[in-house]
C-alpha cells in the first residue's frame, strides 16, 4: 500500500488555508473598517481602474443605452502621435473633469475629458540615464489622495519604477522615492542588479498604501513576482508577500529547493483588487518560471503558485501560520 505523504494534501485544501484569513478570528472584522472609502470607488465616476477597486467594470449612468447607441457621434479625437506598438493598452480614469491615461510609450497624459484638449503630457524617458522612451504594454494609471484631499498625485508605472505626478500640472513630485520616483528593482529577495520586473498592470491604493505586482520573466533565470506595499505619499517601501515563500514563512516547505536552479515567476501579473470595507487586497498568481517549457526542475507543490490570495492591505499579511 503506497504510503501518503502529509504534506500532499496543501493543494487539495487550497482553497480552505487561503481563505484562512477571512475565518481567522483574529483577522480584521468587516465592522472593524466601516467608515474608510475613497470618494471615487464609486459606480459613477470611473476614477479607479476599471471602474472600481472590486475590478467589476460596471457602471450605474444610464444616458446610454442599448436603445440608443447607435445615435453616438464623435465629439472630439486625441492622437496621441505614435502609432509604432505596442498599441494602446490603457483603460482611462477620469477626476474631477481631467481624462488621464498613458500611451505606448507609457507617456501619461491629462486631457480634458468634455472637449478632448490636452492638459499636459509627462515624459518619462526624460528622467533615464540615456533618455530612451520604453515600450510597453502599459493598462493605465493610478491616482491617489490623502483622506483631506490634500496631497494628490498621478502614479505612472514604466518598466522598474513608479512616478508620482501632480495630476493638475503633470510636473514630478520630487519629494517622493528618490527623486520623484520609486524603483522596483530594489526590496526583492534578488540582487537589484539582476532584478527583471515590469509593472504592466498598475498598482492599487488602500488608504495609504500603494500596491503592486507586475511581470517577470517566464524563462530561467527569472525574478520572483513578489508583491509590495509602499506609501503613497513618501514612497517609502512598506511590505512585501514573498509569492515563493522564503525560509520559515508558511508553504516554504512545498517547494524542493535546489541549488543552482532558478526560482522565479509566480506573479500577479494581471493586477489586483482590492475590498475597501474588509482591507484586504486580492491577487491571483501565475506559474513558477520557467512556465512554458519542462519544468522538472520545480519540484514540491509550488506554493503560492497559481492560486488566488488574499492578503491584509495594511500589512501584507495572509492570517497564516509561519
């Protein structure tokens, strides 16, 4: 009789231990968080990616409709000058009357949003050391304020960094990160030098926090595809999920580790949603690179591999053991 080894039985039980944090008692309560909501997670205004922070892509304005429209007609065009690919990726936001996305060159871009002129355009390459303008594929932009409406910012995401804008002057706020821009080499289990990351999808904002994931590599060697947490005010690096668990923290021990091999991937590379009333931010991660080829090597049940997750925005946390 084949003898069973305990530790097969992580993934039949997946969804139960991710789910752990919502059943733990001492997680946070839906009534612990009754008051915090943005102004703009809202199904009217479109000010978050995709509407919302839930990620729906719903809207409650009736103006129009199935019944009437085939009556639209063009108002207003804005060419953005470069039509060289990738083609355009972003899904806009609107505040407080200023339509801001980016272009394929992840330039981002305030219009406003009723005639189509343009407001400003920033330029990122500008601020690389040799200036070259990078193509990507780019979903949009974040904006964030604090809960005064006080400080406000625009939050470009190009390749390795993050920069944060004035939304009504698109000049860079040199106050945050270093310089006016975080970079996301950097606070990965990974020598910077050799870090390969790109935040194609956009962060989300929880309060104060700026949370992000992105793409990595899908061959060897690869970067892990962790997740952070930073102020959206300073810049300053707050958390970090390690998406392939380092030693002593929870599934560690589902991974047969061997040295000389690469451990990367494992990445929420199709960007995150968060639940405002319970705090928590979810995600969902991709395989171990590399992803497409024999991955023999990638022994043990992988987690956090291909799951969906859901951490405490504040902190990073899972509510799990380790």
């Amino acid at each position: 009789m084949r003898k069973t080894n305990p530790k097969s039985h992580y993934l039949p039980f997946l969804l139960c231990f991710l789910l752990f944090f919502a059943c733990n008692p001492e997680s946070k309560d839906k009534s612990q968080n009754p008051d915090y909501q943005s102004r703009l997670n809202n199904h009217t205004d479109w000010g978050i990616y995709r509407g919302h922070s839930s990620g729906i892509q719903y809207s409650e304005l009736d103006q129009i409709h199935a019944g009437n429209v085939q009556q639209l007609e063009k108002v207003w065009e804005y060419q953005h000058g470069n039509p060289v690919g990738p083609g355009m990726y972003a899904n806009p936001i609107i505040i407080d009357g200023l339509l801001y996305f980016t272009t394929p060159e992840v330039n981002a871009v305030a219009l406003d949003a009723t005639t189509g002129e343009e407001v400003w355009v920033f330029r990122p390459n500008q601020y690389r050391e040799d200036e070259r303008p990078f193509r990507g594929r780019n979903r949009g932009l974040t904006y964030w304020e604090d809960e005064k409406g006080e400080n406000k910012r625009i939050l470009n995401f190009v390749k390795d960094r993050v920069y944060a804008i004035d939304p009504l002057t698109g000049t860079l706020i040199t106050t945050f990160g270093e310089n006016g821009w975080i970079d996301l080499r950097k606070n990965l289990p990974q020598d910077p030098e050799e870090v390969d990351f790109e935040a194609t999808t956009q962060g989300m904002v929880y309060k104060d926090m700026l949370i992000i994931g992105g793409r990595t590599p899908e061959g060897a060697p690869s970067t892990p595809g962790d997740v952070r947490g930073y102020d959206a005010l300073t810049g300053e690096f707050r958390w970090i999920f390690h998406t392939i668990p380092q030693p002593g923290e929870f599934g560690y021990d589902t991974w047969k580790f061997e040295d000389g091999v690469s451990y990367g991937g494992t990445n929420p590379w199709g960007g995150l949603t968060v639940d405002e009333e319970r705090g928590w931010v979810f995600l969902a991660t991709g395989s171990p690179a590399p992803d497409f080829i024999y991955g023999g090597m990638r022994k043990g049940e992988n987690l956090f591999a291909n799951c969906v997750i859901a951490l405490d925005a504040n902190t990073g946390d899972t509510g799990l053991p380790g």
